[in-house]
C-alpha cells in the first residue's frame, strides 16, 4: 500500500517509532525517555524484534523510525534495519545521537542496510545554543560532522529540533543552518512535559501560534519541508492562511524530494501514530504514557485497534472543552500529549492552543519570531 494513499487509521498507523534502547550518553534537558548510560537488559532481544518488525509490516507498511536513547548503542541496530528494509519492505528511518558513535564507517553501514534517512537534532544555531540543551560539549561539533559524513554519501537529511523557551529567539537562525545543511525537511518538535521537559520550559500558546504562523511562510520559502510534532494546530492555522492567499498547489515543486513521502491527512497520538518502547510496551505517542499494551503479550495491530485508549484518542467526539468544539478538531484534534502532561486528562483540551472559536477568530495573523 502506498504511503500516500489515504489509509484508515483505526486500522493501520501511517507511522511507527520505536524506541531500540533507552541508552545515550547524552543529557539533554528535555528528554523524553529520560535516557540511561546503560542498555536495559529487558530490552526487547533480536527475535522479538524481529516478530515486531513482522507485525508492523502487516499493518499496510507504515513508516518506521527507529529511536531511543540512541539507536547507535544497539549491536545488532543494522541487523533489525536490514531485515526491515530487505525482508519486509518498510520504509526506515532513524534519529541516533550526535556521538562518537556517529563515524563515517556508522553511516555508510546505515545506507547499506537501506535506510531511508538519518534524522539527526539541532537545537542552535551555534555551539552554545544547542550543547546547552543537549547537556553535553561537543554535541553541535558531532552534529555538524555527522551531517558531513550524510552529505559525501548522498543520504538524505532530516534536521529535528524541539522548540522551547530556551531556543524560541534562534528558530530564524537556525532555519538558515537547516537550509545550508542542504536538507529535505525541517522537524519541528513542539515540548510536552514528560520525562525530563518541564512546564517551565514550554513556549506559551501565543507564541505557539506565531511560531506556526512563521513556519507557514518557511516552509514556502525554503527548499526542505518543514513537519510539526505535537503540534496538530499547525494544520489549522495553515488552513487559515491559506484562505488567505494564493498559494500556487505546485508550490513544492521546487523543493529537494522527500522521498518519504507525507501523511495525506492529520497525525495524531494514537490516531495514525503508535510508539513502542525499548521493552514492548505501546503507547499512543512517546509524549503520551498511557499504556496501551504490552507486544510480549499481544500483537501491535491488535493493541492498535483495539486498546481503549487508543479508541478514544481516535473519536474526535470525545474531546472536551474549547477542542470538543472547535470546527477545526477533525484535522487537529489539539495535542492530546500536552493534554495530559498539562491537565492529567488526554481528552482534554490542548492548553497551549490560542485559537478558541469566536474568541480568537483572526488567530495566526501576526508573527514575532524574530
């Protein structure tokens, strides 16, 4: 089934990550798995894994991303891509950690075991900037080296960087860097406070919605893509602007192939979205930890389409307060991870969305990004 046909998703996920391991020698504030030195010697072994693989591959080959920690730390990481990508057919990307384990003897095994592409995370523009968030000197250097080893092999490039209040001033800049870098698309994490992301951190809903409204004009400026996570209000208020105007449908045309391929329709946690983590178990997103199930006791397709969360999460109905009503909750659906990290309650609205239906109807017209 191809990636781009409009698939249902109370069936199968456009896109699965999972979490390899939860090792990394990086501590970055903000980190989801809140990450550990060391492997977890309860890990999903080599077998399961590939049984996963099996099960992913059933449900209409979606995307699969591998993560951690970092992905790196993991032995037998190029094995588990091979048998994806050669036995089975998935698309397979990966976001390791910008390690001494990232050499060039590491990226060319990563091509030949077919990866579709090496995402790597740059928070700054400069050194300063982004080794600060990532809790370790040295971290932009290896970055910035790693991307040189992408670029003499040809492999394409996915930069990810999550916005917060300590990089809010520096998205221009390093906007620039991305396009510099040469790459195909820009991923923009929005913060959810969960594992090491604190409240504290969080840009507040106004700037959210500049910072969306400024990423409309990037992505039709710069030659890459440009992808929110946990930010399902960009479609919204990319809607909003398009009335606006007269954006030319070709308007993409001119930018580098993503390969990839994007959702033909919204991705939300648990709504064409599944995480499993380095032990099996299923959550609707990394972001979101409500266990769905566990893939040591009961296949992912099936905890995907029948756990209750996951049911939940997918009827819109559901939703409460300003998201139950707003006209845009089919192709949005607010983030359900930031529902819960902020209130406690998924189904409850996104608490860091500005747009309220009646109250702020010209949301998205402004931008301070600057």
């Amino acid at each position: 089934m191809s990636l781009l046909k409009e698939r249902d998703y109370a069936v199968s996920p456009f896109i699965v990550v999972w979490e390899l391991t939860r090792a990394c020698a990086l501590q970055c504030l903000h980190c989801r798995a809140e990450a550990q030195y060391a492997s977890d010697p309860a890990q999903l072994t080599f077998e399961e894994g590939k049984r996963l693989i099996d099960d992913i591959a059933e449900m209409d080959r979606p995307l699969l991303v591998f993560t951690g920690g970092d992905p790196l730390m993991r032995r037998d990481l190029f094995e588990l891509a091979e048998y994806a990508v050669q036995e089975k057919g998935l698309s397979v990307s990966m976001t390791p950690s910008a390690t001494p384990k990232v050499t060039f003897q590491a990226v060319r095994r990563a091509k030949e075991a077919g990866l579709a592409r090496w995402a790597f995370s740059l928070d700054g523009s400069t050194a300063e900037v982004h080794d600060h968030f990532r809790g370790t000197a040295g971290s932009y250097e290896m970055t910035q080296r790693g991307i040189g080893y992408l670029q003499e092999l040809g492999i394409p490039i996915q930069i990810n960087t999550t916005v917060s209040r300590y990089n809010l001033h520096d998205l221009p800049l390093i906007a620039e860097v991305v396009r510099e870098m040469g790459a195909v698309l820009w991923s923009l994490f929005f913060l959810v406070p969960v594992g090491r992301g604190m409240k504290a951190d969080m840009i507040t809903p106004e700037q959210h919605e500049e910072v969306m409204t400024w990423l409309y004009q990037v992505n039709k400026q710069m030659p890459y893509d440009v992808k929110v996570t946990e930010a399902p209000h960009f479609r919204r208020v990319w809607n909003q602007l398009r009335q606006r105007e007269t954006m030319p449908r070709d308007a993409r045309t001119k930018k580098r192939p993503d390969w990839l391929g994007r959702a033909p329709k919204g991705v939300n946690d648990g709504d064409g979205f599944v995480f499993v983590s380095h032990i099996g178990d299923v959550y609707p997103s990394g972001f979101l930890p409500v266990k769905a199930g566990n893939v040591r006791e009961g296949s992912l397709r099936q905890i995907y389409r029948e756990a209750p969360v996951m049911k939940q999460l997918r009827d819109k109905s559901l939703l409460k307060g300003k998201c139950g009503r707003c006209p845009y909750k089919e192709i949005c659906g607010g983030s359900r991870a930031r529902a819960y990290g902020v209130t406690g309650d998924y189904l409850e609205s996104d608490p860091y969305c500005a747009y309220d239906e009646g109250v702020s109807a010209n949301a998205g017209e402004t931008c301070q990004v600057t």
